[in-house]
C-alpha cells in the first residue's frame, strides 16, 4: 500500500472516530437525563399509557375483525385500508392516548415536565404516518427498506442528532481515483431511487389502466404503448434519481455502452425475440384473443409478451412461442381480418344413392348445427368417384374459433349421420370379391 494511502485511511479512520466519540457523549448525557425523577416519571406515564394502549386493541381488534367480514361489497382499497388499521390498532391508540396526555400534562403542570412525553408522542405518531406511508409500496422488499430507513431517519431528526449521524456515514468511504462512494450515498441513493419508482410504477399503473380501457386502441397496440411507457418512466426514474443523488452518469454512459456490446453478441436471440415482439406490436400481426396455429400448435393467444407470446390450447396448456419463431416461420392466424372460418368435411355414400338428393341432405345436416353461419350457407361438391364410393366434400362457415374446431366437425358428422339414416343413404366400407377359379382345390396346409 502506497503512503499516501496509508496517510488517507488513517484520516479516515481518526474522523469516524471523533465523530462517534461526539455521537457516544450524546448519548451519554441523554441517558443522564433519563435518570432525573421527572424524566423517569414521564417514562412511567409513557408504560403506562402503552399498557392501555395495548389493553384496548385488544378489545377493539376483534370486534372490528367481525364489523370487516360484513363488508362484502366494499370495494377493495377500503378493506386494505381497514385491514392496515387493524394490524395497527395498538400503536394508533397509543399515539390517540400519549398526546392526550400531553395536552393534560402542559395544562397541570409545567412544560418541562412533558417534555420527554412531548418527543415520545411526536416519534410514535412520525412512526404511525411512516407505516402508513409505506403501505402504498407494492414491492415487499423495497417497503421494508423504504419503512425502516424513514424510520431511523425520522428518530435522528427528533433526537437532533441527524448532523453526527449524517457526518459519521459520510466518512465512511471507499475512494476509487476521483470516485467517492459513501455510506451516506448509498442510503441517499436508494431513498431517492425508491421514491421515483414509486412514482414511476404508480404512473405507469395508472397510465396502463386507462390505455387498456380505450376500445379505439387495438389491442396490440395498447401493449405496445404500455410497454414504452413503463420502460421510459423506470429509466428517467433510474436516471433522475441517481443524478439528484449526485452521481456522475459520465463514467456510467460508457460503461452501459461496454456492457451493451458484450451482450449484443452474449444474448442475441434475446435481442432477436425483443425486436421481433416489438416488430408484432406494430405491425399488429396477431393481438391477444386471435386464434393461430403455429406448426403443430393450434390455440388461442393470452398475452404478447416482450421475449415469447402465450398461447393457449384447447387442453389447457399454455405454450410460450418465442417472438423470433413468429417472425421467421409460417403462422396461421384464423381471426387476422375477421373472426370468419371455413371448414370442410370429407365423406363418402354409396354409388346406389343419388348424388342430388344427396348434396341437399348433407346440407340441410349442416345448417341444423348451431355454430354453422346461415347467411353463409354450406356447400356440399362431388369431389371423386371412389373405389368403393361417390366422394363428396362439405364446407360450411362459423365465426367463433375460439369455441374449437374439433368438435364443430364432429357435430357435422353426427347431424350427417343422423340424416343419412333418417333418408336410408348408405355409408360404404371397402368391400372385396374373393373369386375361386375353375380346376383351382381348396385345402388347408399343416405347418409343422
């Protein structure tokens, strides 16, 4: 280790320690003052209001558990609230209690006497808005972070001692050339990163809600605006907040763009299915709700994600295409223009029937299924004269294939069946002639 950065560390080290020596003899005379009888005595007042405290939420809490289960048709955000309340139930009969009794105090006796109280009530009900505060955070871990970090923040700055604790955490440093990063950085950091996010995602939340309730927006092109928005508002987050910290985003635009070339070529079919997604998005090729098949999978889609696309099947499992094999392969979108599908059926009856009588039967069979469009009537065409029978093949028209396609055949070759039975209209099998020839034996061959 060179001298000078021996000599740095040891200033280093020599401020932490004078500064915790001044935070050490604070609290030493603030334990001091604890040990005055009025003090004691307020510390006394404080139990014992928390006994209270602590006494009715107990009574409350099970009575307003009973009075929440009645609440059926409340909306949601009013049972979050009340069940908030009902998880807090002691600290904010405390809060309620300790500054009752204050207000007695500074009327009954002098302002000194209440002082300690004074800064017990004016911590408890810092901490109760905090809790409050925080619930708004979504995110478990970035609440739990956020709530504790106000919290010790909130009792410094009640305790006066937030200069010390500011002037302690800035010390303690690590330097990298002309880089300083701090304790006190780090904390600033993710404070002010936690609120923009926050911001950011209740924005974004927002935002989202009213793009996906305009119906002259089609479908694929509300995710597309979603996406970007959400994209663009946590990348300001993250960019604003680490300026408002301090950060010098110099050194962090040319490492982005470093990092940024590696992983073009360590990840791209990553790329490759973004763009692809992004590409789908606007040129509104599929949308969530068509039906499509894709090689061997046949289904309707969920969602448009950014990396795969969620299709589910008429078995109940749900396929993730990736975006690129939607780009580069052949998909077949059954409701791209129109929710209009054509289907056709083959069978066959026998050269004994007549083929007019039997085109009108299949096609009255058809029209009596109720998925098979009317004002697209079917059509039944000889398509071949068989081995065994005359080949017909029926097409008819439906406009749900999101109600499946296997089943709708079926029901036409049931109605098909019914009718041909109902007209004695034979269905032939292949049939063959065994012809035995003049001199030719019969026999049977014992194999040994």
């Amino acid at each position: 280790m060179e001298p000078e950065e021996q000599q740095d560390l040891v200033e280093q080290a020599g401020e932490i320690f004078e500064v915790g020596q001044g935070l050490l003899g604070q609290a030493q005379a603030f334990l001091e003052t604890l040990l005055r009888p009025w003090n004691a005595y307020q510390l006394a007042i404080a139990l014992a209001v928390f006994v209270v405290a602590h006494v009715l939420s107990r009574i409350v809490q099970p009575r307003l558990h009973d009075w929440m289960r009645t609440r059926e048709g409340w909306p949601k955000w009013r049972l979050r609230i009340l069940l908030v309340v009902h998880k807090r139930m002691r600290m904010i009969f405390f809060v309620a209690l300790i500054w009752i009794t204050v207000a007695v105090m500074r009327e009954v006796t002098w302002p000194s006497r209440s002082y300690l109280l004074a800064g017990i009530a004016n911590l408890a009900l810092a901490w109760l808005i905090v809790t409050f505060a925080t619930r708004l955070i979504a995110n478990p871990f970035l609440r739990t972070v956020v709530r504790y970090g106000a919290w010790t923040w909130v009792t410094l700055r009640i305790l006066g001692v937030t200069d010390q604790a500011e002037q302690l955490l800035d010390s303690i440093a690590v330097e990298i050339g002309e880089f300083r990063l701090s304790v006190w950085l780090v904390l600033q950091a993710a404070f002010i990163l936690g609120v923009f996010f926050f911001v950011a995602r209740f924005i974004s939340r927002t935002s989202a809600a009213r793009i996906q309730a305009n119906e002259d927006i089609s479908p694929s092109m509300r995710v597309l605006v979603v996406k970007f928005i959400q994209i663009a508002l946590y990348g300001v987050a993250f960019f604003v907040g680490l300026k408002a910290v301090g950060f010098d985003l110099t050194g962090l635009a040319v490492l982005s763009g470093a990092i940024g070339i590696g992983l073009g070529f360590g990840l791209q079919k990553v790329v490759s299915n973004l763009v692809s997604g992004i590409i789908i998005l606007l040129d509104k090729s599929i949308k969530p709700g068509d039906v499509i098949t894709v090689g061997e999978t046949f289904g309707w889609i969920n969602s448009l994600g950014a990396r795969y696309v969620s299709i589910t099947t008429r078995d109940g499992r749900e396929y993730l295409i990736p975006n690129e094999d939607l780009i580069t392969t052949q998909v077949v979108n059954w409701s791209h223009s129109n929710d209009f599908v054509r289907l056709d059926i083959f069978f066959g009856t026998a050269y004994g029937d007549n083929p007019h009588d039997v085109r009108r039967i299949a096609i009255d069979a058809a029209k009596s299924v109720d998925r098979v469009l009317t004002f697209q009537p079917p059509v039944c065409h000889i398509v071949g004269f068989g081995d065994s029978s005359v080949d017909y093949i029926l097409r008819f028209w439906i406009k749900d294939p999101t109600g499946g396609l296997t089943n709708i055949r079926g029901n036409v070759y049931l109605a098909l069946w019914d009718a041909f039975a109902e007209h004695n209209i034979s269905i032939p099998f292949p049939q063959r002639e065994v012809k035995v020839l003049e001199g030719s034996e019969l026999g049977t061959k014992v194999i040994d």
